[in-house]
C-alpha cells in the first residue's frame, strides 16, 4: 500500500529527508510473527499425562538449558512433595551423563545459570530443613564437593555456602572422611590462590565438630600454616578463623599456641592482616587472665592507636568500632596515664575529618565512618570515663557530634542519646542544650532515631536533676517538642508524624496537667480534626485520650470532653462524627466501663439518626465493642437504649451493607443467648449427674448395712408413732371437753339472747386452730369423709330452711348421729390399722409411708383451715335458728304451746350442733 501512495504523490517523496524514506522501507518489512519455529515448540512440548517427577526426568534428560534451569530451581518444591522419589530419580539426573552431549555430566558441562540454580536450591533444601538431612545430605554431599573449585568466582562461592551450611547437619565420620582428607591438599601452595580461601573458612567450620585432642592434632597445625600463607588475602582470612579454633581448643591452648600467633599477625605488613589480627585478639580477651591482658593487649591497643591516627584509616574505622568494648575490658588493667591516652584517642576520633576552621568535612567516607563510630561508642565511654568526670572528658566532643555536618552522624548521636542521659543521673541538664538542638534539626531522619527512644529520653529529663532547673527549661523543651511535631507533620512522612504523636503520650505522666492542656491537648486536638492520614488520626485520638485519661483537674476534663462531643460527635462534617466513632473505639482501651458509659456511650448511640450511611455503619461495626462495656443490672437503661438503636435500624435502615452489617450483630446477639442457653443446659446436666451420682452412692452404702437400717428406722418409727398418738389422743380429749362446754353455752343462749353466738364463733374458731395444730398426724381418708358429711349437712339445711324446720331438723340431726357414728367406727378401725403397721415384715415401707405423712401435714393444715370457714358458716345457721326460736315463742304464746315446743326446738338445736361438732371431728 505504501508504494502505491508514494507513486501518487511523487512530489512529497521527493522532497523529503532520505532518512525518512529508509524508516519506511525498515517497516515495509515482513514481521516474523512468531518468536519460536514449529520446530523449536515441538522440542519444548511436554506429554501433560506426566506427573511432577517424570517431567523433571525427562526434561533434564532432554530438555534445554532454559528447562534444566526451571526444574533445578524447582527443586526444593519437588523434595517437599516427594522427597523419596526426587532422591532417587531426580538429584542423580542432576550429574548423570546427557544423551546429547556424550560423557558430560549436565553440571559439569552447564553455565553459571545452572551452576548458581542448583547451589541456591541445594542451600534451600539444607535450610528449610526440608528432608531428613542424615538419609539424603550425602548425596547432595558429593555434588558440592564436585563443583567446589568451579573457574567461576561466584559459582564457587555459592557451593561453599552451600558446603558450609551441610558441615552443621554432617555426621564426625563423613566430614573426616570427605572434607577433611580433600581439605588437606588443597590447602598446599600449588593449588590455586582461591581453594586455599576456601580451604581456611572450611577450617574454621570444622573445628566446633571435634574435641579439642582432634584439633590440636590435625587442623592447628594446617591453620598455623596457612597463617604463613604468601597471599595476605589467606592470612588475613585465616586469621578471622582463629577464633573458632581457639574456642576449640580451649583457654590454655589459646594462650600458648595461638596468642603468639596472632601477635606476630598483628604487625603484618598488610594493614587487612593487621585488622583481622586486631578483631580476633579483642574477641578473644574474655579467654585471656590479666596477665596477658597487661603484658600483650594493652601494648598491643597502643602501638595500635598511635599507628591508627598517623598511618591508614582503615585501622582507625575497626579500632574506632570496637573501641568502648576494649577500654571497658582493660579498666581493670591500665593505669591513670593509659586510661587518659585512650581518653585522648576517643577525642580525636570524634573530630577525624573535621576542619579546624568551621565545620567543613573533607568528604571523607573513611572519616563519616568513624565519628558515626563514636556516637555508637558514647555510652561504653561514659561509664568508662565516670560521670563524674563527663563535663571535662567527654561533653566537647559529645557536643560536637550532636551538631556534626553530616546528617548520619547526628542521627547516630540521637540514637545513642537516651543511653547517655540515664547514664548521666542527676546531672542530665548538661546535655539539655544537646536535646534541644536535636530537636530543632531539619533532618527528618535525625527526628526519626530520635523519637524511637524519645519516651525513655524524656522519662530521665523530666523526672531528674533539681527541680528549679526543671521548671526554668520546661518552655524551652516544650517549644522543641512542638516544633519537631509541626516540622514532622508538613513532611510527607506520615509513619513518622504516627510513631511521634504515639510516642508523646508519655508526657500525660511526665508534665504538669496545666502545662500539658494548654500547650499539647489543643495541638492534638487540631491534628484530630485536620489531619487527613486515617492512622495519624488514630494515633491522636489515643494519645488525646490518654490526656483526658491523666488529667487531674475536673473542669479541664469536661472542656476536653465538651470539645469531642461539640467539634466531632456533634460536628456539621460527617468526617469528623466518624473521628468521634474513632475515639469511641480508643476510648474502650483506655477508659473504664463505668467512665466510658457515661461520657461516650449515649452520644455514640445517638449517631443512629446520622443522615450519612457511612456514620450510621461505623456505628454499626462499633456496637459490639459497645455492648461488651455494659453489665448488668448497672447499665440496663443502657441496654434498653442501645436494643433500641438495633432495633430501629433493622426496622426503617435502607442501605444494604449498613443492614448486612446490622443484621451480622443481631445474629450475634442471638448465638450469645443461645450459647448462655446451652451453658445453663450443660451445667444443669453436671448438677444431675451429681445428683445420680450421690444417690447410688448412698443406695450403695444402704446395701451394704441392710440391718443396721432397720434397727434404726424401726426405733425411729416406734418413736414417732408413740408420740403422735399420745398428741392426738390428748388433743383429741381436750377438745371433746371444750366442744361439750361451748355446746352448752350455745344452748343455753339460744333460749334467751340469740345474738351471742358471735363469740362463740370466734372461740371455736380459735379451738379448731388448736385442734389443727394438735391433730396433724390425723389420716387423710378420714377428713375426706368428714368433709363430704359437713358439704351434706350445709346444703340439707340450706334447702329446707324455708319450709317446717322443726320436722327437718330432727331428721337432719338423726342423720348426723348416724353419720358420726360411722366415723367413729372408721377412727376405731384406722386406729386399729395403724397398730398393726407395726409389724417387722411391713417397717421399710412404713418408713417411706413416713416421710408421704410428713409431706400431708402441711395440705392438712390448710383443709383446717377451710373448716375454720365452714365453721363460721354454721355459727349464721346457728343464727337464723335462734330467729326460728323466736318466731317459734310468738306462735306459741298465741297458741298456748310456748314452753312444750321451746323445749322441743332446744333439744333439737342441741342434737343438730351434737351432731355437726361430731362430723366436724
């Protein structure tokens, strides 16, 4: 297409740059679209029926190199799945001969990919722990040891890692055997430069795997000749490895065959023989009496310090590193004037590559290095120096590492500074200046290792020295705290700005509450309210909180907590009702039940009107931290309030995740009370099975003394039954006396005043109570059958009151004298029962019958006092007969039969009370 339109317009073509012409003639090109032949895919194709462990196979079989690379990195994932398997077909592919190329194994012959890929999996294998390393490290044992001395630097780097770590899960005969005998020749001068490297860290590995006999013997003296090696890379490599022999060999040992040596190494003509030699010797001198200390060490550190400020800054890097640690070892050792020379060494340390003439560096690595040295060395050199002597030997060059140009080193003097203050005690205002500028500094990395340990500084400032000195810094160190929040807070580094306002909570401990409310709370208040990072909010509403929480003064309290509910519970922006939500959460942690009831709870609970959905969800995802800070029956109002809100969402809520998250805590609430049911349930279950348990055990102790029970229950039943006849057969005889007399009475003024029966109602009221309290052990068959009389009687007379009463009278009470005959005859025979109950063969169910009796008297009471009703009852009868006798007086003064007919009435209200008091008893 593109000539055709060139051929169109030949004018444009003509006129334009030959380069452009050759740009198209580049694109009119046929693009191959394939990166792969058909050929090449078929040889890269795999049958997909083969499981893990055949593709792996067949691929380093006769895969390619990029194939071989997969599988061999892959092998730590196939050991995991399969380890036997892998073992056995798979790591001998890794060195077994290849079809193609013929006699050459597949590492032998592969690149430093394949090479690197098989050291880094094997090194997987041995770390992970992967395989049972006595059944399966030899094997692997045989191919580090193959491509051990790869041409490669870095290839064989990586198989010695790989050897290394294997020598730890070795057992003493296989490193005998396979390491030690090849070490023994490598390490001679005709090999190359690199086995014989390799040949010393091997060395040292070993030597923790033997007694101390094996290492005198066989690998001191190959590591005493490797120490004069010509290549001062082996010296000094053999040298670092001298530690781990002498641990081995032991502290005699160490003194007589290696101290030498490592003296003699000490003044090599190479400065990296001399470090090494350096290093091991103050590593070493815990090994070391004081003698040696004196007489080797301590010559040895100042012939080191003098050469280390004249010569090469490599020594004074090592020196200047372990500097605190050696001058702390050898107090014990030096004398006044040594102790100030290493003084005087440290101070000039502290100020290497610094210009006398400012504060301008010579852009020295070297020099950074060794004051960032220094800084970590400050708190070994305080308790080295004396705090007593801290302001004259230490505070200048302390003072000058704090303000250091160099931004790493001012950050390493912040990290140390808390370590110094505790040091310091009671003499901490010294360094308040110091504090103070690190504060102040506009590196964020230097407020950042402050602030890690800003709390402990703070803790020793605050809390020490002479409290006016205290009070005169407190607005300086108050305005530096401030100004290292607003500098962190316009950075971007909101981690930063978190871990500060975190750490500032401690001051709610350290400051006075008036100077911490005034100062601090409005400034956290505002980073509450403006501040848009979510956990730079969280980490000021806790520390806002924690405030609130220390404060001591009950009107700064309430304003604080005014401020909350006006500016976010209350607040026009629903952003900031959610921030109130957010300190509802906080405020579970740090406040109490009681105190987070009181003050956040309701105006948390009211946020369920909130017009925003995303407001009424955070409620939601709230409430059953809410509800877990109620108890009752304290908080039940509270209770009532929040199942309220519940309920009103699950009734008028229209936005479907605050309804999914609702009905998420409704659901919650429901398994809680089915789960305090099953627990009541399964507690109910333990009870009874107690029970059960209790009572075969007491079946099983009345088994086993049958006799004995039934001596006992007989005397027991004898005994009661003695006594309750004796006490029904003398209540029962008082109260016939009783009976008769008010019988007589009632006669008597029935004739001449009727309306006195009221007493007597009352009195005999007072003796059935009696009679029930007397008579309680009476059967209950036969109070059913004296009810039944009493119910006949009642409605007998009730139904013939109206027609002749003195025929029916007389027929009614000689009905009750039958019927009370017959009861009398049922007392007789119960009474008769009752006495032959006595027999033996009948005792043990006359003792449960006992305990049924027993159970009766209290239904026996109340039947009595049923009949305490029915007694009145019969004292209105007995009323409207004294009306009858009246009437009866009248007709018979009119007919000339008054006194014939008295008497009759009053012999038959006589048989008639007879004979209701008898069906009564």
């Amino acid at each position: 297409m593109l000539p055709g339109r060139m051929a169109l317009s030949p004018a444009g073509v003509l006129c334009g740059p030959l380069e452009e012409l050759q740009e198209l003639a580049f694109i009119e090109r046929p693009i191959r679209r394939s990166l792969k032949t058909a050929e090449e895919i078929d040889q890269l194709t795999v049958d997909e029926d083969l499981n893990d462990i055949e593709r792996a196979v067949y691929l380093l079989s006769v895969g390619q190199e990029v194939q071989r690379v997969s599988v061999i990195s892959n092998l730590p994932s196939l050991v995991r799945q399969n380890p036997a398997e892998t073992f056995r077909r798979v790591v001998p592919k890794v060195r077994v001969t290849c079809p193609v190329c013929v006699t050459q194994e597949v590492l032998n012959g592969a690149g430093a990919e394949i090479q690197l890929a098989a050291a880094a999996s094997f090194l997987t294998i041995l770390q992970d722990d992967i395989i049972l390393i006595h059944t399966h490290t030899y094997s692997i044992l045989k191919i580090v040891l193959l491509h051990l001395n790869h041409r490669d630097t870095v290839v064989s780097n990586a198989w010695l890692e790989t050897l290394l770590l294997a020598i730890n899960a070795l057992p003493k005969e296989t490193i005998k055997q396979e390491v030690l005998n090849p070490l023994l020749h490598q390490s001679q001068l005709s090999h190359a430069p690199q086995a014989r490297l390799a040949s010393c860290r091997i060395l040292g590995k070993v030597a923790c795997k033997f007694d101390s006999y094996i290492v005198k013997k066989e690998l001191l003296p190959l590591a005493r000749s490797l120490c004069q090696d010509p290549e001062f890379e082996v010296r000094a490599c053999m040298c670092r490895q001298l530690e781990s022999i002498a641990r081995a060999t032991g502290v005699d040992d160490t003194r007589t065959e290696l101290l030498p040596d490592l003296v003699e190494l000490a003044g090599d003509e190479d400065s990296s023989v001399r470090l090494a030699a350096f290093d091991t010797i103050i590593n070493l001198m815990e090994m070391m009496d004081s003698d040696d200390q004196l007489h080797v060490v301590i010559p040895l550190v100042m012939a080191v310090c003098e050469a280390s400020l004249q010569e090469d800054e490599t020594i004074m890097a090592s020196l200047s590193f372990q500097f605190g640690k050696l001058c702390n070892e050898l107090a014990g050792s030096l004398l006044d004037e040594q102790k100030s020379h290493l003084l005087q060494t440290f101070k000039e340390m502290c100020t290497t590559g610094l210009q006398t003439d400012g504060n301008q560096t010579d852009s020295n690595n070297e020099s950074t290095l060794i004051r960032c040295n220094c800084c970590y060395n400050l708190p070994a050199m305080v308790v080295f120096a004396d705090t007593a002597h801290f302001l004259s030997e230490l505070y200048p060059s302390f003072s000058s590492l704090c303000s250091d140009p160099e931004v790493c080193v001012r950050r390493s003097a912040a990290a140390s500074f808390h370590q110094v203050v505790k040091l310091l005690g009671s003499k901490v205002q010294l360094v308040h200046k110091e504090l103070l500028c690190l504060l102040q500094d506009d590196a964020l990395e230097v407020l950042d290792a402050l602030m890690t340990h800003v709390e402990e500084t703070l803790e020793a400032v605050l809390s020490r020295g002479e409290n006016q000195t205290l009070d005169n810094k407190f607005p300086d160190l108050m305005a530096g705290l401030l100004l290292a929040e607003q500098k962190i807070g316009r950075s971007l580094r909101w981690r930063l700005h978190e871990k500060l306002l975190q750490r500032y909570s401690c001051l709610a401990r350290l400051l006075p509450g008036e100077l911490l409310h005034q100062s601090f709370s409005p400034r956290i208040f505002i980073i509450l309210t403006t501040n848009k990072v979510l956990p730079v909010q969280k980490a000021a509403a806790r520390t806002f909180c924690t405030f609130l929480r220390y404060n001591r003064k009950q009107e700064q309290r309430q304003e604080m907590m005014g401020r909350l509910i006006q500016d976010l519970a209350q607040g026009r922006s629903y952003w900031h009702r959610l921030r109130f939500l957010d300190v509802c959460e906080t405020a579970t942690e740090i406040f109490s039940r009681k105190y987070f009831n009181k003050h956040f709870l309701i105006p948390a609970l009211e946020l369920v009107h909130d017009p925003v959905a995303n407001v009424r969800y955070k409620l939601c995802q709230l409430l059953p931290r809410l509800r877990s800070s109620l108890r009752l029956p304290a908080d039940k109002q509270l209770l009532q309030k929040l199942d309220f809100c519940v309920q009103k969402l699950l009734c008028k809520e229209k936005d479907k995740d605050v309804v999914a998250m609702i009905r998420k805590f409704h659901k919650r609430q429901e398994r809680d009370l089915l789960d305090q049911k099953k627990e009541k349930e399964e507690t109910l279950l333990l009870e009874m099975e107690q029970l059960e348990r209790q009572q075969n055990e007491g079946k099983l102790n009345s088994d086993k003394h049958p006799e004995r029970k039934r001596r006992d229950s007989k005397t027991s039943l004898s005994a009661t039954k003695s006594m309750s006849v004796s006490s029904s057969a003398g209540a029962s005889s008082s109260y016939g006396k009783e009976m008769r007399k008010a019988k007589l009475s009632r006669s008597r003024s029935l004739t001449s005043q009727p309306t006195t029966s009221k007493p007597v109602t009352s009195d005999r009221s007072l003796k059935v109570k009696e009679l029930s309290s007397g008579s309680a052990s009476g059967k209950a068959s036969m109070l059913t059958s004296k009810d039944d009389s009493l119910r006949t009687a009642h409605f007998s007379m009730g139904a013939q009151s109206a027609s002749s009463m003195p025929v029916l009278i007389r027929s009614n009470t000689t009905s009750l004298l039958d019927r009370a005959s017959t009861l009398d005859q049922r007392d007789h025979r119960t009474s008769t029962l009752e006495q032959r109950d006595h027999r033996p063969n009948t005792l043990d169910y006359r003792t449960v019958n006992m305990d049924h009796r027993n159970n009766i008297m209290d239904h026996r009471t109340s039947t009595l006092d049923q009949r305490d009703h029915r007694t009145s009852t019969l004292d209105q009868r007995d009323h409207r007969t004294s009306t009858l006798d009246q009437r009866s007086k009248t007709m018979d003064r009119g007919c000339g039969m008054k006194e014939g007919q008295s008497r009759k009435l009053s012999i038959n209200r006589k048989s008639n009370s007879f004979s209701v008091q008898s069906g009564r008893d």
